[in-house]
C-alpha cells in the first residue's frame, strides 16, 4: 500500500473529480485532444456558477457601456455646453462650445450652434466635461429597470 501522501491526485493525474471521459486519469492526457477529462469547461468570465461547478446561464440582456459617446448618443438633439481645453497652444488654452448634439463617436462629437448654423467637429480627447439644462436619458430602453421613453 502506497502512503496517502505520495499517492497521485485526480488533478495530477489528468482528470477532475466526478468527471469521466477517455483521458481521464491517465498520466500525461492533459491537454490531448479528445480527453474530455482533461479539460476543464469553458465559461465566461463573471458567469454565477453552481457550487457543483455547472455554470448558471443568465438570460442575456442587451446593454450598453457608460462611455460618453453612449451617453451622448442617448441624448441627440439636446443642447450641452462643452468645455474643452487645449494643450500648448499660445491662442487659447480653454474653449467653450455651446450647441445641439447631432452625433457621437468613440473620438469625436458633431454639435450645430444655433446661432450660427455652423456644425463643429469636437475631439473627445479634448473635453473636459459638458453641462445640460435638461434631464438626460442615461440607460438604454429595454433593459430591466429602465424607466420607460418620454417621462
């Protein structure tokens, strides 16, 4: 009889407890292809598992990251004020931009002033914040918890 101590895991030995499959428990199937014991199940990161191991599958839900162009698409239309600065540049170091949000990308922001008509292209990488004077719609409609459009 072989001391508890220098007797192999299950682990060691290629396989998972409670998992059966060609491969396991056979020194040296770790990684072969077809050894359904040596390889542990794939699951997504964040997935709520059993304490068995099962992985609990979550009813998908569609949302969106809080980035600002998000945020910024949500809300087309609403006037905002931009307050933008610029680094090294001798004419202005600060600008302030006061329009309608007609677009939003991951870089970039398209405001109209009404006063003047013109369109003007802002850089996200040169805002520092912007201010509304109106409620603003934050959270995509549909996802559980959102309060319904036109409140």
């Amino acid at each position: 009889m072989v001391p508890q101590f220098f007797r192999p895991s299950p682990y060691q030995m290629g396989g998972y407890p409670g998992v059966s499959g060609s491969g396991a428990g056979t020194p040296g199937s770790m990684g072969t292809p077809g050894s359904m014991g040596a390889v542990p199940p794939q699951v997504t990161s964040g997935s709520p598992m059993t304490p068995t191991g099962a992985v609990i599958q979550a009813p998908q839900q569609q949302f969106e990251q809080s980035y600002v162009e998000n945020i910024l698409r949500l809300n087309l239309g609403k006037t905002g004020t931009f307050y933008m600065t610029y680094e090294n540049n001798s004419q202005w170091n600060a600008k302030i931009f006061t329009g309608v949000i007609e677009a939003a990308g991951r870089d970039h922001i398209i405001i109209s002033e009404r006063s003047t008509g013109q369109r003007i292209l802002l850089l996200t990488l040169n805002l520092d914040y912007i201010v509304f004077n109106e409620p603003l719609v934050y959270q995509y409609p549909g996802v559980v918890g959102n309060p319904p459009q036109g409140r």
